[in-house]
C-alpha cells in the first residue's frame, strides 16, 4: 500500500454528478436524519400525546371543568365573591364565563410564588356560586395541570430553560430535512414520475424502506414544514429572531391598553390615581361587550387600579376565529375602543391561525387527527431512516454502522450556487443560532473522524472511508 492511497482524499465527483447538489445533499441529509432523528422522535411522541390533551382534561379535570344546569346562573359578581373567600391570599385578575350551560366559571387569580405565566384559577358552578375546586393553571389557554404537564413534557423533557433547546433543535433542523428530502427524492424519480407519490410494493430490502419513507415524506412534506415554522415562534432563540422580523414588518399582534388616560378622548370618566371610582360591575360589562358582538367564549380582565379600563376579548381558537377586543369605561360600561381580529395585519393574523393549528385547536376534531397522522408518520419515517442506516453497515462486520455518503459533495456544485448556499447558511446560522452551532459541530464532527481514519490507515475506496481492521 502506497502513501499516497493512505492520504488520499475523496475523488472529484463523476462527470454524472457535475454540478449537482445531489452529492452534498445525500450527505447532509444522513448526518441531520442520524444526528438530528433521535430530537424528532421525542418531539413526535409528545407531540402525539400533546393533540388529545383537550379530551384527557375533560376527564381528568370534569369536576372542575362542568356543572349540572340547576335553574338560573347567579350573577357574576356573586360568583367572583365566592372565589374570593376561597382564595383571599390571592388577587383577581381575569373572569372566564361559561360559553354553555354546563361549563363553569373561571375566576383568575395571581398569587406571590406562582411561576410567570402560571395562575390560580377557581372554578365556579354558576347556578350555585359554590367553588367545585381549585387549580394551577398555565398560560393564556388556561391548561389545566394535565395539559401543562404535557406541554411542558414536549417544550422541554421538564428541564427548563436548558430542556427547550432540544425543540428548538428539533424544529430548526425539520425544514432542512424536509426540503433535502424532497430534492433528493424529486431527482431519483425524475424519469419516474408517478411513483413520487406511490409506495413501489414490489421493492425489498434497503430500496422497499426507502420507497416509503421517501413517498410518505412527500404527503406530509408541508404539515412538517408548516410544524417546523410555528414551533420555532415558541423558541428561545429563533423566537427573538422572528419576533424581531414581525416587528420590523409592522406584523404584531395589536393590543389594546387599559389605561384611562389613553381613551379620555372618548369621554371615559377617569378617576384621580389612587382615588376609586365608581365601578358598573362584571355583570354590565359582559352585557355591554355581548351587546357590541363580542359573542362567544370571552375573557373579562378586571381593572387592576384607578384609572384603569375593563378589557374584554374573545377567546375562540377554533375556525372561524373570534379574536375580538374592547376596552369599556369601569365607571359607566360604555364601549372606550373596540379592536377587531379582521383589522390585524396579515402577520398577526397568521401567528394567530399558525399557533391554533400547531394545538390541534384551528379546525377542532379534524385538526387533531391530522396532527396525529403527521406525528406517527414521522415516527415511522424516523425509523425507517434508522433502519435504512443498518442496511448501510458494512456485511463484514455486524456490529459496524453504516458508513456516511462521500466526502467532497461540494465540489459538484456550482461556484455561483455554492457561494449563494453558502451566504445563505450564514444567514440562517445568524438567525437560528442553535440551528448555527449544531452545524458547526457537525462539521467539527465529521472533521475529527476524517483525520481520525487517515491517521489510523483507513482506506478510501470510490470516495468512501473503510473501517481499518
């Protein structure tokens, strides 16, 4: 063996490949599915258990949740007393009313040693005013603990801050995955057209997995792209990114304030700060916001001081949204501003469609099976993909793993297309930095293990690295 067969460096691509993405892809492609697939397996599994953890609560939480319809409901202002001698340590922020005759009331508190975003929520059956129970509840969905657990369980393995980062892991990378995929399968099929989206049965072994991962991968191709998107708005660093493009977009969601003082235009009576004023009650700031079409389920944030407005905003997530807002005098309860969903900006209005569709809660029932179907059709591709990587094993050796695609994949590719790839990375590292920093040790990775087997004496053989004996 020569010194110069122990050094040699993968062979320029064939004249077949010229100028293709295809080498640089089928690599990329493997290290990510490899590397990257045990991420998507948990997001998928607690994904799975997250899309009926609306049914899982009603049960688990009905005591709470429904009531026996028992003549006429009391008014709100006597069910909020009623909460209020449950929990007098804590403080009222927010009111839900039932939507139906058989939902309780939700009464919102905060309270000195809840977590952010974590409330104290008393639930109360409106026709007897008496509390049916208790609950730390999270978010401005209201998910009680058994959806919280699960939430929190697919955010982040409940390990906090430092547990995200594998979600966010997980979605920065789908997209990429995703896309290669479908190139490389685009391009197999090029004179096969109709078997782009049909399983060839007649396929065995390594060639029959591929089949279906790749077939079942083009299905679900824009659910999966569309789940990678919206998940990254929930991280914590891509997130800043997005939020900083909405932003610059003018695409936030609109808000509207509570304060007095911003709405004296519209003849509000504001109090002195620090002196209280007369207050209409809950019970006619429900009756004024439904009488100015604010129908459906509603949420009523009390005024937290003087000088302070009712705010009422719907809070139905499901098709057709009803995202509607008012802020109402305390004083008198007539309507100060009215925000309506239909005057969002598009931006605003697709986060809103785009976090009630990642849910499950858009499209009800509908939403939720298909959620499902994505998350096991992903954990079957996963699989096959890992499957598929055992078929790669050198036959030699049983316990060996299945070797990368060749180095020097870049080289096939254009220099004008090379140089917008890699611009293009330096700007999606910029934006995703945890996507940016798994990629570089990706490269440090594959680095390591090349001057590894040249320093061990592996053979290079058709561009491929051999384990050393």
């Amino acid at each position: 063996m020569t010194a110069n067969q122990l050094t040699a460096t993968t062979p320029a691509p064939p004249a077949s490949q010229s100028r293709t993405l295809r080498p640089l892809l089928l690599r990329l492609h493997f290290y990510a599915g490899v590397l990257i697939g045990p991420f998507l397996l948990i997001a998928a599994f607690t994904g799975l258990l997250y899309v009926f953890t609306p049914q899982l609560e009603r049960v688990v939480h009905s005591q709470e949740l429904f009531v026996t319809p028992a003549g006429a409901a009391q008014s709100l202002s006597q069910q909020i007393a009623a909460a209020k001698a449950a929990l007098p340590e804590a403080t009222l922020v927010r009111v839900r009313p039932g939507t139906t005759e058989t939902d309780s009331t939700q009464i919102i508190f905060s309270r000195a040693g809840l977590a952010p975003s974590h409330w104290l929520t008393a639930y109360v059956d409106p026709y007897t005013a008496q509390v049916r129970g208790t609950l730390e509840t999270y978010g401005s969905s209201q998910s009680t603990p058994i959806r919280t657990w699960v939430d929190e369980l697919h955010r982040s393995l409940h390990l906090g801050d430092a547990g995200r980062l594998y979600s966010e892991l997980a979605a920065s990378w789908l997209w990429l995955v995703v896309l290669g995929g479908l190139i490389l399968w685009w391009q197999r099929q090029r004179t096969r057209r109709r078997r782009l989206l049909l399983v060839d049965r007649k396929l065995r072994g390594r060639r029959g997995l591929l089949s279906w991962h790749a077939v079942l991968g083009t299905w679900i191709a824009l659910p999966l792209l569309f789940l990678s998107v919206t998940g990254l708005t929930w991280s914590e660093y891509g997130g800043e990114s997005i939020a900083d493009l909405r932003k610059a977009l003018s695409w936030q969601t609109p808000t509207l304030s509570a304060s007095l003082s911003e709405h004296s235009a519209h003849g509000s009576h504001q109090q002195p700060t620090g002196t209280p004023g007369p207050d209409a009650g809950p019970d006619r700031i429900l009756a004024t916001a439904r009488q100015s079409g604010l129908d459906g389920p509603v949420e009523i944030t009390l005024p937290s001081g003087a000088g302070k407005a009712y705010l009422v905003k719907q809070i139905k997530g499901s098709w057709p949204q009803k995202q509607d807002a008012m802020a109402l005098d305390p004083a008198t309860a007539q309507p100060l501003e009215t925000l309506r969903f239909q005057d969002f900006p598009l931006g605003a209005k697709l986060a809103r469609w785009g976090i009630d569709g990642h849910m499950g809660v858009l499209f009800g029932l509908p939403n939720q099976l298909l959620l499902a179907a994505v998350c096991l059709s992903l954990i079957a591709m996963i699989l096959w993909g890992y499957r598929m990587w055992w078929h790669r094993r050198p036959t030699r050796d049983r316990f060996s793993l299945g070797k990368p695609f060749p180095r020097g994949g870049w080289r096939a590719v254009h220099p004008v297309a090379l140089t917008a790839l890699a611009v293009g990375a330096v700007l999606v590292m910029w934006q995703l930095p945890v996507f940016g920093v798994s990629l570089l040790g990706f490269l440090a990775v594959d680095l390591v293990l090349a001057w590894r087997a040249r320093r061990r004496g592996g053979l290079v053989v058709r561009g491929e690295e051999l384990m050393p004996k």
